[in-house]
C-alpha cells in the first residue's frame, strides 16, 4: 500500500473515531419505558411499542427507525424530534405536539392523531393511512400533498391527502 493510500485511511478512521457516537442510548430508552421525559436523548431504533405514558417532553429527541406502534402517549411532545421511519402503527398520541418535528417516512398507519399540533411537521412520504388527524392544528395542504394516505384518513378542514402507491 502506498505512503499516500495509509496517510487517507488513517485519517479516515481517526476521523470516524473522533466522531460522536450515533447509537443509542439504552439508560435514556429504559427511563422513557419508565414513564420519564428526556427531551433532546438519543432513543435511536427504541422499542416502545405498547407503551403508556402521558405527557412526556421528548422535545428535540432522536427517535428515528423507533418502534411507537400500540402505543399510547398522549399529550406527549415531540417538536423538533427526529422521527423519521418510525413505526407508529395504531399508536395513540392525542393533543401531542408534533410542531417542527420529521416524519419523513415514518408509517403512521391507523394512530389516533386527533387534537395533534403538526405546525412546520416534515411529513415527506408519511404513511397516514387509516389515521385519525380531526382537529389537528398547524397541518397544510402543502405537509398533506408530501405524505400519503388512503380513504379512512379523517383530515381536518377541507385537507386532502393523496394515496399512498
């Protein structure tokens, strides 16, 4: 191997090794499965499925590819957290508060939405299907065209929702 070749990949590993760890944090998913808020955690790929906790603040959390489905946190915040390809299959999150956060394919597939705050939400590619969004607030015409959903989706107002392929 070339003097060049091992200076590039000793900088790239030193690189990889200097930079923060993405993984998740098993002492932050097993205090939410308790019941206790951490906005701002690292909940990567946690498996919350089934649970039944309210008003918890996971503000700013990193909850992508995690499992919320059959759960049921209502009044739960979630602004500005990263949800993107979450499962949240027949989840309950009434009056929860979505505003800025990304659900940029995440599969919301029959939850229970309704009173939901989705202002400034990324919903690109969200599966609604089945879902219940009545009186959710802050939700555009222009989040609903990015998602998709079926005839069973209850939108609020006059929204409509293309299906999902």
């Amino acid at each position: 191997m070339s003097r060049f070749k091992s200076v590039v990949l000793a900088v790239a590993v030193l690189t990889v090794a200097s930079a923060p760890a993405l993984a998740q944090n098993a002492s932050q998913i097993a205090g939410v499965k308790r019941g206790g808020s951490c906005p701002g955690c690292n909940l990567f790929q946690g498996d919350f499925s089934g649970l039944e906790a309210r008003g918890l603040n996971l503000s700013g959390a990193r909850l992508r590819q995690a499992d919320l489905s059959l759960s049921v946190m209502n009044r739960t915040r979630f602004s500005n957290a990263d949800l993107r390809d979450v499962e949240a299959y027949g989840a309950v999150f009434s009056g929860s508060n979505f505003a800025g956060a990304d659900l940029t394919h995440a599969s919301f597939v029959g939850t229970y939405l309704r009173g939901a705050n989705l202002s400034g939400a990324k919903l690109v590619g969200t599966n609604l299907s089945g879902a219940d969004l009545s009186r959710a607030t802050g939700l555009t015409q222009g989040q609903v065209d990015r998602a998709c959903g079926d005839s069973s989706t209850i939108l609020p107002g006059n929204l409509r929702i293309p299906a999902c392929r």
